[in-house]
C-alpha cells in the first residue's frame, strides 16, 4: 500500500533505513501495526534512535487520509512518552499512522524522520455524535412537495432577474474585482503580487522559508484547498492545479500555526512550463498574504 507520507508531508519511505555512518535515524516502535488506541484513554509512544543526543527533541504527529489530524507533541529523546490525550473529535477507523520529525537537526538536509505502518483507533462516543449530526441533515434535507414548489419558483424568479440585470448592463465588471476577496474566516488577505501567465495549467511548489520550525499551513486557490494542513519542510512540496482564464485567481496562505519562529513563512514557485515566479508568503492567526493569478489569452 502506497504510504501516506509520499503525499501528505515530504516523501520518504516508511522504513527509513539509514545505514550510513553518522546519519540520524528514528524507528517508532509503539504503535505498530497491531495497535489499537481507544479514545478517550491516554496513549504512549515508543521508539530508537541513532545518532540523536537525549538532549535533542522529537515531534510526533497523528495523521489520516493525508491530513494531520493532530499533533500528539514533542518530546526529548527518552525512547518514550505516556500519558498523551487524542482529541475527543476523532473518529474509529485504521487508516492512522503517527509520523515522527528530529527537532533541529545537525544537518538540515537529512532530518531524520519515520510514519508507521497504518494501525486503528476507537471512539464510539464521536461515531455516535456523527451518526446523529447525519441523521439531522438527511432530516434538513428532505423538502416536502410544498417547498420543492417554492424552490422552484424563486430558483425561476432569481434567473429572470438575471437576464433582465444582463440585458440592462451597460459594461462588464472589471475581472479583477471578482475575486478581489477583503478577508477569509475572519482573516484579512493582503495581495502582494499580480502574475500572468500564458498557460492555466501550472505547477506550483511550496518548502519552508529559512528554518525548519513546525508550520503547519494549507493553500487555497480562489477559495478551494488545494493542500491542506501541510507540515512545512526543506523537501519542496509540488502539487498541479488548473486557472481559470476568464477571471483573476487569487492564491493565498492559511496558517494552522505559527510555529516556533512567527509568523508562518513560505517559500512559493509557480511555472507554467515556460515562465516561473518565486516568491514568499507570509501568515499568522489573523491574517493571509495573498497574490492574483490571470491567465494571458
């Protein structure tokens, strides 16, 4: 089975077998593929090293479905820490594997890091609260023949409308106010840059900016995640995605974090093939930088 961390964090393989002399390795040994956590009981985390002092700190991580699902914390390298509470929100499935990160490496270009094989949790009390919220909306969701009638006839007044305000217009809105967006879940976006680009098909990678410090960021584009609850690293993160050419993309930071060194820093590169722009974004817990995206026809 292809392991999760090829796409979710910073593709490496699962076994980490170093053998090099000098190089620094992490073996987690607990939990393995026979492990089953249940909430809300606390859970330990076992595991070796090789070449990490037990001065130095390791960050664990609990992850599903290509998304961090939480950070179980960092700890000195003792070979063990109990006594960590999962989140109450998280639901039974054996899907999970816990990853593990060397904190401020001697060498930052091979940090030592491992995921486990995928292993279960437990929570009837979540699954019971999901079932129920289900429930609630397939309930919400079924119209009676009165109110499908009304959908329908305010769905039909809503496009008359449109046809008369289309055939009144005078000009276009400018394609740039579109999607010049003030703020997202409460946060003010600020534009840094306006890119063009020839091509609407374009590649865009992300890596951490100046020192490695536990980010943990998602990028949208026009709204819509495109990577999400990433963990920044020096490896460049690389994920395609397509613009829309009629209107003004904008592209912007979402920080889940600040990290040990705020705000949140990344480093962006953005090609279409034939052209490519670098640049840097910055975010913190109130606000996201931003740039917009045409597409030059």
């Amino acid at each position: 089975m292809k392991s999760l961390l090829i796409t979710l964090l910073f593709c490496f393989n699962c076994t980490i077998g170093n053998s090099q002399e000098g190089k620094s390795s992490i073996q987690i040994t607990n939990p393995d593929q026979s492990t089953v956590w249940s909430i809300p009981q606390e859970v330990t985390l076992e595991w070796t090293t090789q070449n990490i002092g037990p001065d130095k700190s390791i960050r664990f991580f609990l992850v599903r479905n290509e998304m961090v699902v939480q950070e179980l914390g960092s700890f000195k390298n003792t070979g063990m820490a109990s006594g960590i509470g999962l989140a109450k929100n998280i639901g039974s499935g054996n899907q999970y594997q816990v990853v593990g990160i060397e904190l401020f490496p001697d060498d930052k270009y091979n940090i030592a890091k491992f995921v486990t094989p995928f292993f279960s949790i437990t929570n009837k009390a979540s699954d019971e609260r999901n079932k129920k919220r289900e429930e609630a909306q397939e309930t919400k969701r079924e119209l009676t023949r009165k109110e499908k009638r009304e959908l329908r006839k305010k769905q039909r007044d809503k496009k008359e409308k449109i046809q008369a305000i289309s055939t009144n217009s005078v000009k276009e809105t400018p394609k740039s106010e579109d999607l010049a967006r003030a703020e997202f879940e409460g946060r003010k976006i600020s534009y840094t840059e306006e890119l063009s680009f020839s091509n609407e098909n374009i590649t865009i990678k992300i890596w951490d900016h100046g020192r490695q410090d536990g980010d943990i960021v998602s990028i949208y584009l026009n709204g819509s995640p495109v990577v999400s609850k990433h963990y920044l690293t020096y490896y460049k993160r690389e994920f395609k995605v397509k613009l829309n050419p009629n209107k003004s993309n904008d592209l912007f930071l979402y920080a889940h974090n600040l990290g040990d060194a705020p705000p949140n820093t990344v480093s962006v590169e953005i090609s279409d093939g034939s052209k490519s722009e670098n640049l840097i974004l910055n975010s913190d817990l109130q606000s996201c930088e931003a740039v917009m995206i045409s597409v030059n026809k």
